[in-house]
C-alpha cells in the first residue's frame, strides 16, 4: 500500500499554480492569493494577504527553499501606493512550518504528516512506529478508501514537554493513492485514541492533469485542546502527575479553533493555472533582491543592505554558492560599514588618538610661538 503512494507521488515531478485562501468561519472572508511552485522538496510561496475582504492586499512576502537554502522575503507598506513600500529579507536555517502552515495541494497530499524534513506522506508513513490498514474501507465523498493509522509517526520534544503525533489517512486507491481525508492527533493515550486532534484535511476535490491526478481544493481545520482535571481528583494529585498521566485521566475537550493564522480554510487552486511536470530547476527557487533591501543572514549572523556598502554577492539574485561576505579590501572599507565591528571600531579609535596628538603638537607650537613674540616685544 504505501510503495502504491510514494509511486505516485514520485509522478509529480513538480509543479507551479496560483491559488487562493479563505477563512470560511469569517464569512469567507477572502484572506489570501499566491503563486505556488514545488519540485522535490524545493519550494517556492509568494503570498498576497488583506485583512479584509475589501482591503487591498497589505502584504506581499515570499518564503522559498531552493534545497540547500531558505530565503524570506517581504515588501512591508501598502501595494496599492498610499504608502512607501521598505523591502526586508532574511537568510535562514529550514524551517518547514513556513510552508506547512499554509494549505496547499502538498498539505492536502499529507507531506506535512511530519514536522521535519521534507518527506512526502509516503515517506513519512515508512517512519511511524505502528503501521496497518484498517480491514474494512470506509467511503469518502462518496468514494471507498483504505483506511491507513500510522501510530507514533514523529516524536516531538521541546524543553520539558514531549510528545507522539499520530497520522490517520484515507486513501482513494481509484485515483492514483491521493489521500481524500487526514488526520493528525496528539497521543494522549488508548482511551483517547484520535480525540486530541491537531488539525484535518477534508472536502478534497481532485482533477486530472496529463493523466495525473492533483488536488485543487480541500478544506483545512486547525484544533484547540484542553485538559482539566478530572471530577473528584484534588488539586495536588493533579499536579503530580506527569505530562503523559494528565493526557491519560484528564478531561479532554477538543474544538475547533477560530480565525487568526490556524482556522478553518478553504484552499482553491485555479485549475486553468497549473503547470505539471514543466521541469522546474532550481533557478525557479531563488528571489531577486531589489537595490535598498534591507537583508539579516542568520548563517553568517551579518546584516546589510543591497546596493550599498558593504556590497552582497556580486549579483543581487541570491544563489547558495554566492551569498559569502566580502572582507573588506582596503581600511577605508572598514570605515564605511565592510568588516567586522571590531576592525571598524578600533581603526576609529586609532585615527580619532592621532588627530588628537596632532592637534595638541599644533597647540604647544602655537602657545610656544606666542610666548617667545611676547617675550621679544617686552
């Protein structure tokens, strides 16, 4: 069953599309159009964001990976001219949740089943520590799928709190393994097996491109949940108990959430606008940076700005083998912003000591002057 799916995912060389985002609980509230690229594991988001469904767009930002590098890029002011637009980006470490957190025909496909990395699902399934297909299908819009639970598919430790997340998809075997339905769920124990949900995926509508077939809209719901302390329990039992004894005799609740960044979405891909298997490279993944962009580079823990000194790569499209700072040639260098803070400080220093000694020579001379006409008038 899962080589069936990652054969099929391994169908979708890449693709490019536009597609929209709605907050459905906000009267569908039109929150969100991009441009959307993906090759394997390379990614390309350039996202226009309003705050209402009137306003004009009020942010336009790009996050891409080319595969060895991740790049943000935002234009901050208004786009529609009321207000100066200023330019920032930011060079940076992988960071998934960018892309994950905003549902695309990858989220829908369930390649965000683990955090980390950039698996497909099938890849991520391979890794979870219990894997079976249920035995009897179960039907989604109107169509019979395999029921797969992948338990324990990603162990997730931060600080103190640690935690299993399991994965819970339904498999349309009828058109090419594409997932019609998933789930994502904390463990919390047998008893509350599939109840402490993270978020789901449901209402997919899938088209066919070349023979291939692609998700173009799917509903995206993110989940709140709560644990209280179950009724005749004190207070002091309560809290010692560990993270995993409260998840297992607590009072669960589990609700959707409402609006703000993980709500209730309806993604919507502009069917005329996809591109399959047009041989993307990874050129498709980089951004070109506009001259007076502000840029911080988390690698090399240096900020500067495009077009002035010190000077970014040579081309101001950023590439992973061109984005190594240029040590400053020459000492006047270091006093227009090139080198390290320590170089620039210090030939300060010793210049500003100079001036000072020179200027005090200049001084003695003149008061020595001064006293011998004095001496010679007497």
């Amino acid at each position: 069953m899962v080589q069936h799916i990652i054969d099929s995912e391994r169908m979708i060389r890449d693709v490019e599309l536009d597609a929209s985002i709605t907050i459905i609980e906000q009267d569908n509230w039109h929150f969100m159009d991009y441009h959307w690229r993906y090759a394997g594991g390379r990614e390309y988001l350039h996202n226009k964001v309003r705050y209402t469904d009137e306003a004009p767009y009020v942010r336009d930002k790009i996050n891409t990976f080319d595969g060895d590098e991740m790049w943000f890029f935002e234009w901050r002011g208004s786009l529609d001219g009321s207000s100066p637009k200023k330019a920032s980006a930011r060079r940076t470490y992988l960071d998934e949740d960018m892309f994950n957190m905003i549902p695309s025909v990858t989220t829908t496909m369930g390649y965000l089943a683990r955090h980390v990395g950039r698996q497909t699902l099938g890849e991520s399934l391979l890794q979870a520590e219990s894997l079976h297909v249920l035995p009897e299908p179960e039907r989604v819009g109107g169509r019979w799928c395999y029921v797969l639970e992948a338990l324990a598919i990603e162990h997730i430790k931060i600080k103190d709190w640690e935690i299993n997340i399991d994965f819970k998809v339904w498999i349309d075997p009828g058109h090419d393994y594409r997932p019609l339905k998933w789930l994502m769920a904390y463990d919390y124990g047998t008893g509350k097996r599939w109840l402490a949900r993270t978020q789901e995926v449901h209402d997919v509508v899938l088209k066919e491109y070349d023979g291939i077939w692609l998700p173009i809209e799917s509903k995206r719901i993110w989940y709140a949940k709560n644990l209280t302390k179950p009724e005749g329990m004190s207070e002091a039992q309560w809290k010692n108990l560990s993270d995993q004894e409260r998840r297992v005799q607590g009072d669960l609740t589990n609700t959707p959430r409402q609006g703000g960044s993980r709500g209730n979405y309806l993604l919507r891909v502009d069917p005329a606008s996809v591109r399959l298997n047009r041989g993307l490279t990874k050129a498709n993944f980089r951004i070109k940076l506009p001259d007076g962009c502000i840029v911080w580079d988390d690698l090399e823990q240096r900020g500067y700005t495009v077009g002035e000194k010190p000077k970014a790569p040579s081309s101001t499209e950023v590439y992973a083998d061109e984005t190594e700072p240029t040590a400053p040639a020459k000492a006047e260098d270091a006093f227009s912003g090139g080198g390290s803070w320590i170089t620039g400080r210090m030939l300060r220093i010793g210049a500003a000591v100079v001036i000072a000694v020179v200027a005090g020579l200049v001084w003695f001379m003149f008061r020595r002057r001064e006293k011998a006409s004095a001496s010679d008038s007497k």
